[in-house]
C-alpha cells in the first residue's frame, strides 16, 4: 500500500507542475499579443489636421502636428 500511495504522489506532483507551466506559458503567450476586437467595443480614433489637398500634416507655430 506504501508504494501505490507513493506512485499517487507522484503523479499528482507531476501533474501539478505539467498544469502550472501550461498556465504560465498561456498567460505569456497572452501577454504578446494584441488586442483584438469585440463585437459593440468602442473604436479609438485620433484625428490630426490635415490639409484636405495633399493630406499633409498641418503644423503649428511650434512645429506641432
């Protein structure tokens, strides 16, 4: 009975460790990733001032965009 009790510990330990890197290595993998689109989300738009001829950037004074 000591060796099957043992053997159970083992393969719990080793599943144990195979489920955490399986779960580390997701949420790495998530992490570089963009983010996608969902259905009803909101779209960020930036719009710049731009010249409607040649659709160059309009600078300030100060050279800002």
């Amino acid at each position: 009975m000591g060796f099957s009790r043992a053997l159970l510990v083992a393969t719990l330990v080793l599943a144990t460790r195979v489920l955490a890197t399986r779960v580390l290595a997701d949420a790495a993998a998530h992490e570089n990733t963009l983010p996608s689109y969902h259905y009803g989300a909101p779209i960020r738009v930036q719009c710049m001032n731009r010249s409607s001829e040649t659709g160059e950037h309009i600078e300030n004074s100060a050279y800002e965009i």
